[in-house]
C-alpha cells in the first residue's frame, strides 16, 4: 500500500475506542485520511456514494443497528469493492464470530488491543501489508492478529 495518501475507515460505535483508534493512527508516519463512522449505517451510506474505496476498513462486529459482519457480506457481494481490505476490529475472540467474519470475506481480524503501543503496532503491521497479493493465501492460521 505505497501511495500517496492512504485512505482509512473505521466503523466504530464506541466514542472511546474510535478516539483511541484516531489518537494511535495519527502517531503513524503514514500520509493519510482517517474517516470514523459511529455504525454500519453510516459506513454502508458512505461507501455507496464514495468516489473510491477506502483502502482500508477497520470494522467493529459489534455495533447496534447493522452490525460488522452484515456490512462485511454488503462489501463482499458488491463487486466494485472486491479488493477492498477489511479488517475486523473487535473486542470478541469467540471462535463463531472469527469463522464467520473468515467465510464471509475479511482480511484479518483483529482482538482490540488494551494498550496504546501494541495498537499502534498493529496498525503499521495491517497498513504495511499489499493485501491484493496476500487475499489467494489466506488461511486461518493467518487470518488472527496477534500482538
């Protein structure tokens, strides 16, 4: 992902953790655009009326109203963000939500971390990656960020 500009999305509907996010991404030395968005309506809306994709979506399973993994099977059957990187973001490690998000398409997925430090580190790890080269790999053994 070597571009001018990397263009950054989290849906989010914890004010804390969207603050948490924005406070460690900014501390990257990454040219970027950091769009937050409080549920997966506002996500979805978004995306539709973008005139690019993100390169990246940082999703939270766990939002009230469309939660992640509905919006996560609208990305994926929607052609034109067929390359679209989506990491899952989320405070569960229950072994149902990690298959699922899996089988239905994403990246990765990602246990939020508790700490500063570490987030920050998973974030250069996720945002250095060239994801269109790694998608035809990916397995479950890879698919779980640890820090």
């Amino acid at each position: 992902m070597h571009r001018e500009k990397l263009h950054v999305v989290l849906a989010d509907d914890d004010k804390d953790d969207r603050l948490f996010f924005k406070n460690a991404f900014e501390q990257l030395r990454i040219k970027h655009e950091l769009l937050m968005f409080e549920d997966g309506y506002e996500l979805m809306e978004y995306l539709a009326t973008a005139e690019e994709p993100p390169h990246v979506v940082f999703l939270d399973l766990n939002m009230p109203g469309k939660h992640g993994l509905e919006c996560l099977l609208e990305i994926r059957a929607n052609p034109q963000f067929r390359d679209l990187t989506v990491a899952i973001y989320s405070t569960s490690s229950s072994p149902e939500d990690i298959e699922g998000t899996f089988v239905a398409g994403a990246n990765i997925y990602i246990k939020k971390p508790d700490d500063f430090l570490s987030l920050k580190k998973i974030m250069a790890d996720v945002l250095s990656v060239s994801w269109l080269y790694v998608t035809d790999g990916l397995n479950r053994e890879n698919f779980i960020m640890s820090y």
